[in-house]
C-alpha cells in the first residue's frame, strides 16, 4: 500500500557528527557504502542505517519510505552483526554483562528486522533453554522474558513449537506466591498468548494452571497492580474463550454456586480508588461478555414434556407458590387431579395451563426461562408467594400472568445483554453490578421480574396490553443501565425512580423536543430546506476529515498497541497516512505523516465483511462489532487502504466524508440522525413567528378577479 514519495531529505548521524544525504533514489547499499567511505570504514556490508530516536528502527529497502521528513539516521552496525553479537554476550558468564546484553536484547527485539536475524541464529531456542534452565532470577529473568515477549510478537515464530518444560516453568512463576512484578507480568503474557494462538497449548496451559490460582493477583492494591490484574484477567479471558464447548458450558469455580472467591477481587479491582483503564475496562467487558455467554446452552435447550425430571421443578413451583404437597397417585379422581393442576397453572400465568412444560419449547429462552423462576421461587419466596397470589386472586381481568412474563423477560434480558454472542474488540462496556454478585443475572432477573409486576398495576393493564407493558419494562431497565450502578442494590433503586408516570413524562419531553410537523405546508418547507442542511453536514464530515483520526492496527495482543494516523489535506485532494510511536494528544501535521493517496486515485469506499481484511481467517475477524467498523479505501487497479473505525461515531464521519469526497450519497445513521435534529432545529427557527398560529392544510383560495382595474395607478 505504499506510495510514490517525493524526495526526503534526512540526516545521516554518527557520533557527534552530522552528513547530509542525497535524495533517496539511490539504494541503502550505496548510500551506506558512500557514508563509509567518507569515514574511512571498511566491510560497509557489516553496517545498516537506523532511526535515531527511541525506537532505534533499522533502515530497509521495504520500510524506507516512512523515514519522515528531517529525520535523523545513525549508522550502526547491520542487524546480521548486532544479533550475533547479543546472541554471544547473552551467554556471558559475567552476570552484570549478561544483564546489560539482556536489556540491549529486550530493546533491539522490537525491531523486526534485527528479530529475524536472531531468530535466524536459533535465538528464541537460546531464550526457552536459559528459562528452563531455571538459573536465572530478577532482572535477569525479567529482561529475558521481556525478550521472548517482544521476539514472539513479531510472529514470525509458531507459538506450538515449545515444549512442556518451558510452559511448566513459565506456569511456575505465576504460580509463585512470591514473584518479581515485571516477571509475573511477562509471564502472565505468555500464558495469554499461547492459549490465545494455539489450540494444543491451551490443554497443556490448562493442565499447568487453574483460576484458583490466577485468584491472588487479583487481590493485590489496585493502584499499584493493575497492570498485573488486567494480564490476569486477560488469561482468564484466554482460558475461556479456548476452552472446548463441553468445558465452556460448565460453571469455571469461580463462578459456582456458592463461592464468591473470583467475585471478591474482582469487586475490589472496579472498586478501587484508581481509575480503571481503558485495557482493564475491556477486560471485564469480556469477562462479563463471556460469564453470560455460559447461559447460552440452557437458553437454546428446549424443555422435554414427557422429562420428568424437568417437569418436577414446575410441580416445585406450584408447590412452593400454594403450600401443597405432590398428592400420592390414589388421592382422588385423575380427572379431580387433573382439573386442580390446570387450576393452579392457570393462576400462575402459564400459556398452556393442561401442559405448561410446553411453553418452554421456544428458544430463546428454553429453559433459561424455568431456571430464572425456581430461583426467585427459591431465593425469594416471600415476594415469588406474593406475586402469584396477588395475581390469581383478582377478579377484574387485570391480573398480570407470573408464568407468561418470566418466559418474555427472559428472552428480553438475553437481547439486552447480548447473550450468545461474541465480545467486541474495541469494546469498554461493562455493568460493575454484574461482578457484585455470583449469579448476578438470576438476581438480575428477580430485580426486573417485580419491577414488571409493579408496572403491569401501574398501567393497570389486561392480557391485551402485555406487549406495550413488556415495551416500557425494557425502556425502565434500559435507562436504569444507562446510569451504570455499581450494585444490584443501586440498580433497584435507580428502577424505583423510573415509574410509569416518571416514563410517561420522560416520553412526552422527548416528543415535545421533536415535533413531528406533518401539514404539506410544512413538509414543503423541509423539503426546500434539506439540500442546505445536507451540505452542511457534508462540510461538517470534510471539515473532521481534514482534523483527521488515529486508528489501532489490530493484532493478537491489544497491549502491544500500533497506531497509525489519517487525515484529509485542506485543499481536500490528498489523503495523508503514516504510522505512530503511540497515540497522538491532538492533531499529527501533515508534513509528519509519510503515506500520501490522492483521491483523484479513490475508486470505491467497500465496508463489513467484504473488506480484504475482514475475509482474513480468525476469531476478531468474524467479530459482528468489529465488521461494522471497518471500511477499505479501493485505489489504482486492487491496492487497498484498510480502516478499522475507533467507534461507529468514527466510522459513520469517515465512510460519509469519503463517499462526500466520491460524489456519492452519505447514507450512515450518523447522517441521518444529524439530519433530523439539524432540521428540525432550522424548522423551529423559521416557524418561530407563527407560533400559535393555525397553519392550514391547504392554501387560502386565490380571490377572484375584480371587475375592473380603475384602481390601479399608473406610475408614468
């Protein structure tokens, strides 16, 4: 995707001297052939130019195109030579040498060309044997690993080929009680990175380490081990998301019944006095993504009518909800028996009253559905015996059905919470209640299913109204999150300032700040008025163009975190692109940016999965929240500049900004949302005189013509 460049003049340092260069036409070869020449160096073939700042890059034929303009070039040794060097001096058996090549090692790492020598050199071998070996603490272990780490990145490497010993001793360090920070961490990393790359190494991961003992990291000072905490969850986030179905679909020991072992720390993480980052934050969004996708298998399993077993918890909820025991086979008549059943399902609001295992064959929820009303039957009995009895005893057609409603809220809790689907990877939205609680979503439930309840008399609804009911639970719970509680506690609290009333009055504001003028009259003045507002929006869009946007490369590990810039130039004919150190406070200048695409050159803006590098194999590429944020720019004959938006804010002013760029409509729903609010704005300004006034539906009639035109006065 590179493109021409014009002539770049940079500075050629070495010591404290300066050289300038000619332009790059020439290859590296002669330019650092004639640099050594003019300091009298022999064997040019053992030099190579590098970047002179932090990240010490060494030039190449592939990547010489993004030295940037005025940028400083050291001349140095080739990364043949360096790599050999280090590969020696890290066997030093002087432990301060070895400490000091160890570092140079863990720096020069990043640089993918001189990590290909080194891996050339059997370098990672070197590395597994020296951690194996189990000779090396502290510094010298950290530095190590921070090299592997830094090595590995590059992929270059398969993750399957290190052995069992290797993964047993990094297993070790985190299963120390006891363990340098920077170790730990490195370690941590590893873990996730194999998990995450490799199907064989999740079983020998797993083997070698449990939650248990991922637990304790968590329970460590938020202020000053978060860093530690997000690795440890992320690993735990691994070990999930790898985990075959059969393992995914039982309860992990920190999510069991009763224990609140994994819960506590991680209350204590999000309620920690430091400002969660945004890598922690979207670790626990994975976590909570992934903790709710276990209830997938029980919202898709269709209830058995003739299970007996499944069908005793229905005769548990009856018997809990009206105190009766199971009548012995002999009590009575079956038909007596029979008519008491449907009797007593009737009151509890099942659909099918003779058989209500049947109501359960929908999926969703399946028997998600009947899990949710034993618990609250179980763990709250009083309000559960309440409910149903308060219910079945009306007379006057309002009662609200217990049964009906918990299948419905089910299924509506499962949309909001996305249940089944996969975690975003640019995602930070997490509920910290959900991590107050070990079965947060049963509670949950218990929490929305007496807020129905309390609605449903509120609307002093029937059967008829069960829809619009359902419709103002949803808008109740979905304002409620809105607010992110930090407890189920608060969550109940912010419901029982969300009446129906409160609901009521929160609709008719909104529907008095957009008014929905329908008169042709007015219709005709929206449409005048459209194509200013529609160019306006399009400035709007070439105006944040040109601010530009920096955009995450996406890789396997989001903490190794690569950025790259785009802006539009003001004359809006060129496109600047480039990569970044890191990510940008403002606005990058131009001049800064190295990549240049005309937009003479643009042939098409492609989006979602038709991407090139959204059709790539992996789990994040089949990611539904990630497709929905990338976009391609198509140039020259099959070159392409590929996006991957930020947010959908960031996608909708993009992809509206190129196809205003094309000459093509702006069809996102940024667009139009901007669209309706900008005019129904301009309406209200130009209505503003004829406020009160009636304006008619049709014309006022044209008068006729008068009889004569005496009355005209004739200037000349």
């Amino acid at each position: 995707m590179q493109r021409r460049r014009t002539c770049v003049p940079v500075v050629v340092r070495m010591m404290d001297f300066v050289l300038l260069l000619s332009p790059q036409k020439k290859p590296l070869s002669a330019i650092i052939k004639e640099v050594c020449e003019g300091w009298s160096l022999g064997n040019p073939e053992n030099f190579a130019l590098q970047i002179a700042d932090a990240t010490n890059f060494y030039i190449t034929e592939k990547n010489r195109n993004h030295i940037k303009n005025g940028s400083i070039l050291r001349l140095t040794t080739s990364p043949y030579q360096t790599a050999v060097q280090l590969h020696e001096r890290i066997q030093s058996s002087s432990m301060d040498a070895k400490l000091e090549a160890l570092k140079d090692l863990a720096n020069a790492s990043r640089d993918i060309t001189f990590a290909q020598e080194f891996i050339n050199l059997d370098g990672i071998s070197l590395l597994t044997q020296m951690v194996e070996s189990g000779t090396d603490f502290g510094d010298l272990l950290s530095f190590t690993l921070t090299a592997f780490v830094e090595l590995m990145d590059h992929g270059i490497v398969s993750w399957d080929t290190f052995s069992v010993a290797f993964i047993k001793k990094i297993a070790s360090y985190v299963n120390k009680s006891a363990m340098d920070t920077a170790v730990l961490q490195r370690s941590l990393a590893i873990l996730e990175s194999m998990v995450l790359n490799s199907q064989d190494l999740y079983y020998k991961v797993a083997q070698e380490i449990t939650i248990g003992q991922l637990i304790p990291h968590l329970q460590g000072c938020v202020e000053t081990d978060q860093d530690i905490q997000t690795y440890t969850i992320a690993v735990i986030n691994a070990l999930f998301l790898k985990a075959p179905e059969e393992k995914r679909q039982v309860r992990p020991h920190f999510l069991s019944e009763n224990s609140m072992t994994y819960l506590s720390p991680t209350h204590n993480v999000i309620r920690g006095t430091t400002p969660i980052n945004d890598e922690m934050a979207h670790q626990l969004y994975v976590l909570q993504v992934l903790t709710f996708n276990l209830l997938e298998d029980r919202m898709m399993t269709k209830m058995d009518p003739q299970d007996q077993a499944q069908r005793d918890i229905i005769f548990e909820l009856r018997r809990i909800a009206f105190d009766v025991e199971c009548e012995p086979n002999n009590s009575g008549s079956i038909e007596k028996r029979k008519s008491m059943y449907t009797r007593d399902y009737k009151k509890l609001g099942f659909i099918n009253h003779v058989n209500p295992a049947v109501d359960f064959t929908q999926i969703p929820p399946g028997m998600l559905a009947l899990d949710n009303m034993l618990y609250f039957a179980r763990h709250h009995q009083d309000a559960y015996i309440r409910i149903v009895l308060e219910n079945s005893s009306r007379e006057d057609k309002h009662e609200c059905p217990f049964g009906r409603s918990s299948i419905e809220l089910t299924k509506m809790l499962c949309e909001i919470l996305k249940v089944g689907e996969l975690p975003s990877e640019n995602c930070h939205d997490f509920h910290p209640m959900f991590f107050t609680h070990d079965r947060s979503f049963e509670e949950f439930f218990c929490i929305c299913i007496q807020l129905l309840n309390k609605t449903w008399k509120e609307m002093r609804a029937t059967s008829e109204d069960f829809n619009k009911v359902m419709q103002v639970v949803r808008e109740q719970i979905m304002r409620a999150l809105t607010l992110k509680p930090n407890s189920l506690d608060q969550f109940k609290s912010r419901l029982q300032n969300l009446s129906y009333t409160e609901i009521l009055k929160i609709r008719q504001s909104e529907r008095m700040n957009q008014e929905d003028f329908q008169s042709r009259p007015i219709l005709e003045l929206r449409e005048k008025i459209q194509p200013e507002i529609m160019e306006l929006i399009k400035q709007q869009r070439l105006n944040r163009l040109c601010e530009g946007t920096c955009f995450r490369k996406i890789s396997s590990r989001r903490r190794q975190d690569k950025f790259w810039y785009c802006r539009l130039s003001p004359n809006h004919k060129v496109l600047h692109y480039g990569d970044l150190e890191e990510s940008p406070q403002g606005e990058v200048p131009h001049d800064s940016l190295q990549d240049k695409l005309p937009v003479a050159d643009i042939k098409a803006v492609i989006t979602g999965k038709d991407c090139p590098h959204m059709k790539e194999k992996g789990a994040l590429k089949q990611n539904k929240e990630v497709l929905e944020l990338a976009f391609s720019v198509l140039y020259e004959s099959d070159e392409y500049l590929n996006f991957i938006a930020p947010d959908k804010h960031e996608y909708c002013v993009w992809t509206d900004g190129l196809n205003a760029l094309l000459g093509k409509e702006m069809t996102s729903d940024y667009t139009k949302s901007d669209m309706d609010t900008l005019l129904s704005m301009e309406m209200k300004l130009r209505l503003l005189d004829l406020e009160n006034i009636q304006i008619p539906e049709a014309p006022p009639p044209i008068p006729k013509e008068p009889s004569n035109y005496d009355f005209v006065y004739d200037c000349n």
